[in-house]
C-alpha cells in the first residue's frame, strides 16, 4: 500500500526577457519587503516596546503601498509579499523557541533570489504553469512526471544564473521490498563510506576534478574591476563551476542513499559534527567535498519515506579504536594507520572495523536501551554505558526520542 507524502519536485525553466524582468523585481521587492519588516520588528525589540506581530506588519505593507516612494510594489504580485512576511515571522518563532539565531537582513548579492507563490497567485492549466501578473506559461523542461495536485511553488534563481520552480504536490511512495538486513556506514575521506559489509564506496572528490577550472574562473573573477560588466559575467562563470560541482555531489548522494534504504532495513550512522571538523584546515576542503551532512539528511528523509530505521551513534563512541572481535580498546591510532592488528590477533582494516563496530552500538541501542551520548558510568569495553537503563520518567531513566525513522537517546 502507498503511502501519500508531502514531496517538491523541482524544474528548470527559460524565462522570456519580460519574465525574467517581472520575476527579478518580485525578488527585489521580495527582499525590501522582509528588510522593512524585519527592522521594524527589531527596532521594536531593541526599544522594549509591544511585540510586533504578522498581523501588524501585513498592515503596515499595505500602508505602505499607499505611499508615493513605494508605490511600486503595486506592480508586482501581493502574493509573495505576504509571504515574505510569513517566513519571518516563521523566523521569529524559530527564535523564540530557541531552535534558530536572531533573523538577519537578506542581501542583494548573497541572498537567494526566490519568490513563493501560493495557489490563489498562479493558474495550472493543461500542464502549463502561469505566475500572477504574466500573460504567458512558464517554458518548463518537465525532466520527471508530475504528480496531480499542485499546491504552492516557488520560483527561485541560483548564483549561476539557473531558473527554477519548485512545485509542492501530494506523491504517492511506494513500498520497498521487504528487508532484514542491517547495514553500519562509516564516513571517510579515502573511501567516501564504508559499509560493515566490508563494501567500500570510492570517493568521487567532484570538487578535485574541476579544480583546475575553478581556479582559472576565479582568478579571471580577480582581475576584473568592481562593479563592472566583465565581473559579473566572470562571477557567472564561477558559479556555473560551482553549480556543476554541486549537481554532482547530490546526484551521486541521492544514488547511493536509495540504494542503501532500499537494501536494508536498518542503517546505523555515526553522529558527526561536520562544524567542528572543518576547523581542521588541513581536511576542511576534502570534508566539505564529501557531503557528509546532506548524506545524513538524505538518508533520513528517504527512510521515514519507506518505513526503515535509521539510528544514530554517539560521536564519542570509539568506532575506530574498538576492536570488533574482542572488544578491546587500542590506546592511540593515528590517521594514517589504515589497517591494525589488534592483541587478540585479529587484522582489522580501519574503516571495516569502525562500520562493524557503527552497527553493533547502533542495534544495541534498540535491544537494551544503550546510550549514544557519553554516559557517567565507566564501561571496561568502550569507557560509556551500555547497560539497560531505567524506562521513562524514572530516576536514572533515558528517553529515547524518535522523530520520524531517526531514533537518538539522550541522557538526563
């Protein structure tokens, strides 16, 4: 049985010349509206005066329009103004709830160039999709079938100079076959993953290829003057690297994380803080190259899409210096050590032995309730609990907290 989900599918477009125009000063007004917005509210905030809500800046978006200096939001679609101020205060409540920083002005050059459009600003009409405010349908390369029921979509356009529209519509996912196997992955640089079956994925480096390219388009970006007609179309070109080193990256992410949760059940990953390692210079680039964040973020979606478990270990856990066999802890391990022996006799190749080590914690999360974070009590195997704890709400208790497929415990 299908089960219906919530999905955007994503199109490029060709804007006409006065598409193009009509949608660049949408974004400007987009930007100027969530700008005035935004200071309003701050200024609000910094004075200790009465907070200001959505409903009084849609007020003050429609006084202003009134006014002569900006009558000229009036030429473009209401719709996506208004929506703008939905997204901050969408920001705001982020804030409050401690789950985001304070919001931030959007930049003319930094900023995403994007418009959303809800179902009363565009009309859908025999597969051709037409904005508020255009004569014409948009000139869509549909890549994929589209599923009926087209609700909101949002018309955005990159740093290379790509249109997109991404449309909203209810997906039916079908099940996938049914599976027992267990899988550990292991994040790495020489081998991207590495499986606990003993499967090592190779590591692509798309960054690496076009390097050479990218360094050419960024020192020709250097030598052109500020503000010129040849900077920009150097800062393009840029881009255009940038852009192909991205689509890249995430097809061969989106590939290798379907396949993964296709074939297994339940896939145990390793929590690791990518911020924090960045500050490692020396690896920085290669990490960022890797993807290992938008991997993690795929895998979860795709397993709560098909009914798999998708469980997380602690990033203290000492996957790498464990040997899997014994149990016994190794006191030192560089990084350039890639295979060991360990005192029970036992080979280990690094990575295998950190992917097995990955699964073995992960399901021993779902049997006794072990935890991922570093517990207070010492353990002779890792140096952390892993004894069956208290259920929830007792003393010494450990919630599991499962949101979606992803399942994580927490100590108190």
């Amino acid at each position: 049985m299908s089960r219906t989900v919530k999905r955007a599918f994503k199109y490029r477009f060709y804007p006409t010349p006065g598409q193009a125009a009509e949608l660049a000063r949408t974004f400007g007004c987009v930007r100027l509206v969530y700008n005035m917005a935004l200071a309003a509210r701050t200024q609000a905030w910094t004075q200790r005066q009465e907070r200001i809500t959505y409903n009084a800046t849609s007020a003050m978006l429609t006084a202003l329009k009134k006014t002569d200096e900006l009558a000229f939001l009036n030429d473009v679609s209401s719709v996506p103004l208004q929506q703008a101020l939905r997204h901050l205060q969408v920001a705001f409540t982020n804030f409050w709830t401690k789950r985001a920083r304070y919001p931030t002005f959007k930049s003319r050059k930094r900023s995403r160039r994007s418009a959303e459009y809800t179902a009363s600003a565009f009309r859908w009409r025999d597969g051709r999709l037409t904005l508020a405010k255009m004569s014409d349908p948009l000139d869509i390369v549909w890549s994929r079938p589209l599923p009926a029921g087209v609700v909101p979509s949002t018309v955005s356009q990159d740093p290379a100079g790509r249109w997109f529209v991404s449309l909203l519509c209810d997906d039916g996912i079908e099940p996938a076959p049914a599976s027992t196997a267990v899988v550990g992955v292991d994040a790495g640089l020489d081998s991207l993953f590495t499986l606990s079956t003993g499967e090592k994925i190779p590591n692509p480096r798309h960054e690496r290829r076009d390097r050479a390219a990218l360094a050419r388009a960024q020192r020709n970006l250097a030598r052109k003057a500020r503000g010129s007609a040849n900077r920009a179309k150097a800062r393009l070109r840029v881009a255009r690297v940038h852009a192909r080193i991205a689509d890249r990256r995430r097809d061969h992410l989106h590939k290798l994380t379907t396949r993964l949760v296709r074939e297994n059940q339940t896939l145990v990953i390793e929590d690791l803080t990518v911020r924090n390692m960045m500050a490692n210079h020396s690896l920085a680039r290669a990490i960022s190259d890797a993807g290992w964040r938008q991997f993690r973020t795929m895998l979860g979606y795709k397993a709560d899409w098909y009914g798999r478990d998708l469980l997380v270990v602690d990033r203290w856990f000492p996957s790498t210096r464990l040997c899997s066999a014994c149990g016994a802890l190794a006191e030192h391990l560089p990084l350039a050590v890639r295979s060991w022996t360990c005192r029970c006799g036992q080979a280990h190749d690094r990575d295998v032995n950190a992917a097995r080590n990955i699964l073995a914690e992960g399901l021993s999360v779902t049997a006794c309730g072990g935890g991922v974070r570093p517990q207070r009590e010492s353990s002779s195997r890792t140096g952390r609990s892993s004894v069956k704890q208290e259920p929830p709400g007792a003393t010494q208790g450990i919630p599991v907290l499962r949101g979606g497929s992803q399942r994580r415990v927490f100590p108190r």
